[in-house]
C-alpha cells in the first residue's frame, strides 16, 4: 500500500441534522451549490483534491499545509458572506481541522492517522473557525498572518498521545448572523446563559454548594416558556476560567448572561449577582444577598423573578408562583442532594455508590422531599438496573411532588426500559411541558420516539436539545446516533460518534454498530476491542434486547445486526 505525506483538511456541517429536518431538498441543494461555487473553485486554487463529500462533510488532500491553512480560511469567509441576510433556518456554518501526517493511499481513498487526526480536530473546532494541528502550524506560521489560539495538548479519541492545537480566529470574516458575529443564531426570544457562580468560601469542598445555587436557578427561569436557558453543563464549561461575556454570548449564542459569587460562612451566606448585555457588555441588573442560610431558596426565586422581569417584562404573579417548586426544610438534605448529583454526574461505579448513600441519607433527614427520590431511582437504572426498585424510588417521586419536571422525567426513563411505553411517553411529555428549556428531557423524550419507531421525531427534539445545551454530554449524540440509525444514516451517526469521551459501554455499542453499518472499519474495530476488554463474555443479543428497549423487534433486529457485522459475538 503507498503511504505519502499529505495535509488533510476535514470539515462538516454545524447542525447539519436541525437543517435536514427543517427542510432537507432545500438544504441538499444549498449544500450541491456551495460545494459547486465555494468549496471546488477554492481548492482549484489552492492545488487540492476532494478526497471524498459525506453528506455534511468533507475530506479534502493538500500537498502543502499552507495552502491548506489558506483554503481553509477562505472557505470560512465565502461560508459566511453566503450567510447574509438568511433566515437562521437556512444559514451553514462549517467546523474545519486540519493535520499534516502520513496517510495510507487506497484507490482514491486515504486513510490513517493523518486523516483521523484532522478528522478529530474538526470535531472540537468552534463553528465557523479552523483548527489545525502543532505540525501544521509550524508550517505556517510565520507565512500566514491570522490570529493563533495556542489551545494545549488536546486528548482525542483513538490517537494514543495529545495533539498539540491551535484555532484560527479571523473574527471579521466569521459573522454568521446577529450582532458581533454570534456563532450561533440568536432566538427569537429572550436567552439567557447562566455561569456558574464562584465559591468565595475558601473551601473547595464547597464547589457542589454553589453548583447547587446555580442550578437551582437555572432551573428556576427554564420553568418560563418566554426564556431560551442555556443548559447547566454548557454554562458549567466556563467555570474557573476568564469572562469574556460577548465571546460567551457568541459560543452559546444568547443574548444574556447572569454571573455571580456565593460566600457560604456558617449559618449565613452571601450571594451576588448581576445580568449582563453579551452584545454590548452593558450591565442591566445587579444584586447582593446576605441572609441567612434558611433563606436560601427565597433568595433563589427573587432571583428568576427579577430577571424574569428584566428580561420579558412584567409577569403575572399568578405564572412566577408557579416556579416554585416543594422545597425541603431540611438544609442538611439539601446539601447532601448536592453532593450527590455532583458525584452522579460522573457515570463511574465508585461514584454511583457514593451518591446513593448520601441520597440514602437526604431521605432518611426528610421523607418527603422528592428530588432524592427522583436522582436515587436513576443510580439503580445507570448502575445496577433494578428497574423494580428504580419504578419504586421513581413513583414515590411523583406521588411527593406531581409538579418537578425532575421526578417525572426519571419515571418515564424507568418506565421506558421497563417497555411501559405509554406511560414513559406520558410522564415525559410532561417532563417538558414543565420545564421546556429542560434539555435532558428533550433528550429522553426523543429516546422515546427512537424507540418506538419515530427516529425522525427523535432526531428534531435531540437537536433541539443540543441547541439549548451546546456542550452537551456525551449521551446525547448517542441517542442522536440511535435516531440516524433507524434512519440508515450510518455514516452521520458514526461520524458525530467519533469524539465520545465517556468510555461506557451503552456508547461503545452504539458506536460499533454505526461504524460496521457504515463500512469505517478501524473505527469498528477501537469500538469492539473497548467492548470486549470492557466484558470478555459481552454477547451482542443479550446486551441489545437489555440496553435497547425497541418497541418492534424488527427494529431491534435492524440494530443487533449492526453489532454482529461489527464482529461482536451473537
């Protein structure tokens, strides 16, 4: 086989899916057209080659990184002057990486580290920007005169060391639509972001108090249809680091952005908090707290009434008050809710076990408050897959607090894996109508339709939720690879699946069987070995009909075949 050495630039679609549900001929012939009046002219002129189109993407070979950089940069400028003046449903904003390695030559195919390389460092470029690796930037920098963003050695999926990165930000070109080049379109309606606020307590331990606060809020203004809330853990990316409100603006593309501090000292805390314009980093609001600790919650709600009101004008009392939710009176239960969604968050056994005991102790301190309950059901579902005792933990939830969009979303995830279809639909349905900026609950409601033969319903509600959380856990672009799937949209699946970096195996068996599908055979393989070291008795039949609650058999069929052509044992 010829090996050579090549520059490789590897580029997608940002919201490809979303565009494709909107209205896919249009989006089809707007790609033919782009690809026909940007991409092929500029690579002429740069001296490269299309290696291969993908649907949403591109594979595009350069004998020299430069004009591989340069091409790059161009094609984001031409991408972004067709943008103007197009409704937000119909703007395409590309992602760009690019890798100077050895490929292995095949017909007109390339394959290797090289490709795999960029084909990764696109996966983690922002939208509308190009991201190139340390071999290509030695190349050209000090050739091409663009902004370098020195991001650090980057873990990618399946290369065995870090590659040192860098991002090319040409800010006056990368406007894709609203003000001061947002990367995302705004909504239509008023958005909001809220940072995590900072512990000034002195006490790292108590990180997972001030999580909890901003949480709290968080949920507490996503309970308002007239909001667009960014999602916790796209807010919780920007702990520990530097503000810049706009680049923050522009990243989650929202409008506004709440920041602020707590100072936990005994019985009495300190909370500030102030709201922010990320257009014009003007400060619209500010406030400061010092209550004492049992005032907690009512400092909570005046704080999503206040912003409320900023936001959207005023509220009838009547709509504010129904954003309170039943709150426990025991602070001590409180605090070890905290700690337990804190250690929950991180999927490792060691981790599931430490939460269930504090959720064990939260109930023991106060019966009757629900969110234990509700995040203890789901420790048996992750882990152990008691689902009997999970519907048990799940239904007493519901029947504490019928109104926590929280209690009946784990319902209806227990509920789905316990093939009670109807009433999963119902509780998670419900879930939404609750709190419809509540982007896991959009998750598992298009795990519903996926399920139950509506792929194409899934895809639309995972992409909304992606919209909403935009660095949203891994799991998400599982059930979105699960929805493509029953579409037989293989290689989108496997190829949004490329960057997982949660090793568990529910994501390794939905990787393995997209890739197989798809015909990625090195992909495949990393999958099977992970899946294989993993359990050395995994047998694909008993892990699908367990992990994969398909309402059809023949739907459950059409996904076990792709396990067992990825080489797994029936």
């Amino acid at each position: 086989m010829e090996r050579k050495l090549a520059a490789i630039l590897a580029a997608d679609v940002v919201g490809y899916s979303r565009l494709m549900e909107h209205d896919e001929a249009s989006t089809r012939a707007a790609l033919r057209d782009r690809q026909k009046s940007i991409l092929a002219p500029l690579v002429a002129l740069n001296k490269g080659r299309v290696v291969k189109l993908m649907g949403d993407g591109v594979l595009v070979e350069f004998a020299s990184a430069v004009n591989a950089v340069q091409c790059a940069v161009e094609l984001q400028q031409k991408m972004a002057e067709a943008n103007v003046g197009l409704q937000d449903e119909r703007i395409i904003v590309l992602r760009i990486g690019i890798n100077l390695g050895d490929v292995a030559v095949e017909g007109e195919d390339l394959f290797g580290d090289g490709v795999n390389i960029a084909a990764r460092l696109e996966r983690i470029a922002e939208p509308g920007s190009v991201c190139i690796s340390g071999p290509v930037y030695d190349q050209v920098k000090g050739k091409l005169k663009f902004d370098y963003e020195n991001l650090g050695p980057q873990p990618l999926k399946n290369i065995s060391e870090p590659v040192q990165a860098y991002c090319i930000r040409d800010d006056p070109h990368r406007k894709t639509r609203g003000p001061e080049g947002a990367l995302l379109p705004l909504p239509s309606k008023p958005s909001v972001a809220v940072l995590p606020f900072d512990n000034l307590s002195g006490d790292t331990d108590q990180e997972y108090f001030s999580d909890g606060v901003t949480e709290d809020i968080i949920t507490g203004l996503s309970r308002f249809r007239s909001l667009f809330v960014i999602a916790r853990n796209s807010s919780f990316q920007y702990r520990g680091k530097a503000i810049d409100v706009k680049r923050v603006g522009r990243e989650l593309g929202v409008q506004y952005v709440l920041e602020g501090s707590l100072r936990k000292s005994g019985n009495h805390v300190r909370i500030t908090a102030q709201l922010i314009d990320a257009v014009t980093s003007s400060h619209i609001w500010a406030e400061r707290y010092d209550r004492s600790i049992d005032d907690l919650f009512e400092i909570q709600d005046e704080l999503s009434r206040t912003i409320v009101s900023t936001l959207v004008g005023k509220i009838e009392s009547a709509a504010i008050a129904a954003t309170k939710r039943k709150r426990t009176e025991n602070m001590q239960a409180y605090d070890y809710l905290l700690q337990a969604i804190e250690a929950h968050q991180r999927f490792t056994r060691e981790d599931n076990v430490n939460a269930r005991a504090l959720l064990e102790r939260a109930i023991e301190l106060d019966p009757q408050f629900a969110l234990p309950f509700a995040r203890l059901a789901l420790t048996y579902v992750t882990q152990d897959f008691n689902l009997t005792k999970a519907y048990e933990l799940a239904s007493r939830a519901v029947a504490l607090d019928d109104q926590e969009s929280a209690c009946h979303q784990a319902l209806g995830y227990v509920c789905l894996y316990l093939r009670l279809y109807d009433k999963a639909l119902a509780h998670t349905e419900k879930a939404v109508f609750l709190n419809p900026n509540d982007s896991h609950a959009l998750v598992h409601l298009g795990a519903i339709f996926a399920y139950t033969g509506k792929p194409e319903n899934s895809v639309q509600l995972v992409s909304e939720a992606i919209r909403l959380n935009p660095f949203h856990p891994d799991w998400y672009v599982t059930f979105l690879a699960i929805a493509l799937y029953g579409l037989k949209r293989y290689r989108e699946a496997a190829m949004r699946l490329l960057n997982l970096s949660t090793p568990h195996r529910f994501n390794h068996a939905v990787a393995a069987a997209c890739a197989a599908q798809a015909g990625m055979i090195e992909e495949t393989r990393s999958h099977v070995t992970a899946l294989l070291k993993d359990n050395p008795r995994f047998r694909a039949r008993d892990y699908a009909k367990a992990s994969f609650p398909f309402f059809d058999p023949a739907d459950l069929e059409h996904f076990l075949e792709g396990l067992l052509k990825a080489g797994l044992p029936e």
